[in-house]
C-alpha cells in the first residue's frame, strides 16, 4: 500500500499538550488534519492468532478501541496493538493516530478508547504533574501504575525500550571529541568544543538543557562553561543532521529515533542518570482489563519483544525508508509469532 506522510517523533510534544477538541467523536476524522494521514480505521489488517490466542467472549459485541498519539513511534505501537486486538478476537476500532497527547488522555480517562502505549516519563511528569522524573526504570513505572489507577487506568508490564532524551555525537569526531563516550566527558573539553544543537522545548524543559549542564558541573552561559553562543536552536528534526554534519559536536536526540542508526550517530551515557525514564507501557481501561483480564498475557510478551534498539529500527523504516506504519507493525507481529496473515 502507498505510504501516507507521517508526523515523526521530532514533532512529539511531552509538555506543550494541544487543547483538547470539541467532538472528540470525530476523532477518527480529525486525524486527517495536522499530518495529513488517512483516517486510520481505513484499514486494519486481517490476521490469525499466532502465540496471541483467542479470548473467550471477546467475539461477543465488545468493540475494543485502541487509540495513540501522532507521531511515528506511537502510531506503529498502536498499530500493533491493533492487530493484536484483531487477534485475540475483537471487533477493533481504530484510533490511533490523534493529533495531541491531551486527546489521546481524554479519550482513555474516559472510557472511549481501551488501550493505549503511554510513557512512564510523560505520564508522571505532564499528566501527574509531578516536578521531578524518577530515572530508574522500575521505580518510574510503579509510580505511574499506582497513582493512574486512580484515574481508572491500569498501566501494563513496560517494554525495555526507552525514549528518553540523550546526548549524540558522530563518531568521526576528530581530536578530543572522538575519545569522548560519557556525558561527564563533557566538561573536560575546551569550552569551543563544547558546542550542542537542541530542539526549542528542550532548551527550556525541567529535564532539558540547563539542568542537564548543571548536573554535569558545566556553567551555562560562561566562558568557562557553555557559552549561549556555542548552543544552536533547532527544530527537533534537523538537530541529526546537522549533528552528523558537524555543525555541533553533539545533539539532543530521542533514544528511539531511528535517525540515530541511519545517520550513524552514537549516543553518549548518560553516567550520571540526569534524564528521567520513558519506557513505554501498554495502558488500558481498568474496566475494560476487568472484563477481559486475559488482556495483559496478549500485551505483556509484545511489550517483552520492544528494545529500545528494535523501535529504533520499526521507526526507521517509515522514517527513513518511507513504509507504511501499519506495514512495519504487521511485519513484526508475523515475524515475532505473534499472528499469521489471513
């Protein structure tokens, strides 16, 4: 099938959160508007139970909505979840692809949609309101189970894969850089090395920039430190490129871009855990878990299969390679077992 354009994760926003629309019934039908996708119930592709078994009585009325974000990596997690649902048995609608997170929220805060993939992170930091993340990946999520019950969601086993920020260099840097492996690296190399592309938001979020140099001793704005002539403004998207090209020593980038393997940028370790955990995590409606608990053993061993470097690959191949979402989700549900095609 033809591949529609996709909004990619340089355009996710953890925290400037678009209003949530009036008609949120339409939802199926707005998701036409910012990106320029197809409705995404236009297709949903027929498959088998492969490992994924039938649930018993979910072939019995109950349609099972699955909805996501618009932005690449969310719409193939929810396009895997799909299929999923496709076959465990349920009449499926698909609503994934919403523009803004705020949508995406109402719409399982609400009972209107069944399942979601959500970050820890993000749900502890823009939905929680919480001040500060939680890096260790366990301790985040188990924040999040809790206190989102309240909000009768129900938060899933988490996948290993984490798109949290990072810090990337290319890895022909000459000199000093190329040595260059840890971020606390940084603040041993001369201030007019010390030159870093970010994204706007990141330039001003909690967990971006400025806290990021402080928690690595490097004074912002100083002659000593980062001077605000050595740091570029970017949008999210041209930050790999112009990484890879040497505009800047280093970029802020998502873990899970697919860009980073195609560009053939290496991300630094973040030695001293600054940036909080976003594992994404499969969340359901608590009542809808209650009804079919059989649920969690069709998503648990899904969200076992996804590295962080296996979603840096399905994000590469629409983004690099132009595949449909949809496409990459159901080749990697036949390829895992998880269902045959009809």
């Amino acid at each position: 099938m033809t591949p529609h354009p996709i909004i990619t994760p340089a355009s996710r926003t953890r925290t400037r959160l678009g209003r949530l629309g009036a008609g949120i019934a339409l939802l199926s039908t707005l998701a036409l508007g910012a990106c320029g996708l197809q409705p995404s119930a236009a297709y949903i592709p027929p498959v088998n139970p492969g490992s994924i078994e039938e649930i018993p009585g979910a072939a019995d009325g109950k349609v099972f909505t699955v909805t996501s974000k618009n932005f690449t990596e969310a719409v193939i997690l929810g396009k895997i979840s799909v299929i999923a649902a496709e076959a465990a048995g349920f009449s499926v609608k698909d609503l994934t692809n919403v523009p803004g997170s705020v949508s995406a929220r109402k719409l399982m805060t609400s009972g209107q949609a069944d399942l979601t993939w959500e970050y820890t992170g993000t749900a502890w930091l823009t939905y929680l309101n919480e001040e500060e993340g939680i890096a260790d990946p366990h301790e985040q999520w188990q924040a999040v189970h809790d206190a989102d019950l309240a909000n009768g969601l129900t938060w899933g086993p988490a996948a290993e894969l984490n798109n949290s920020y990072g810090m990337a260099i290319r890895p022909d840097a000459p000199g000093e850089l190329g040595a260059v492996t840890k971020m606390s690296q940084l603040a041993d190399l001369k201030p007019e090395d010390r030159t870093i592309c970010v994204a706007a938001e990141f330039n001003s979020r909690p967990d971006g920039l400025t806290p990021m140099l402080e928690a690595y001793d490097i004074p912002r704005g100083e002659a000593d430190g980062t001077p605000e002539d050595n740091i570029g403004i970017y949008d999210a998207g041209p930050i790999y490129s112009a990484t890879a090209a040497g505009q800047c020593n280093f970029g802020n980038v998502y873990l899970t871009d697919g860009r980073i393997k195609a560009m053939g940028l290496v991300v630094l370790e973040d030695d001293r855990q600054f940036f909080p955990a976003y594992n994404a995590a499969p969340v359901f409606f608590t009542q809808t878990l209650e009804e079919y608990p059989q649920l969690e053993e069709v998503y648990a061993p899904i969200a076992e299969k996804l590295t962080t470097e296996q979603m840096q690959e399905l994000n590469r191949q629409v983004d690099v390679d132009g595949d449909d979402p949809v496409d990459v989700a159901l080749r990697w549900m036949v390829d895992e077992g998880f269902v045959t095609e009809r």
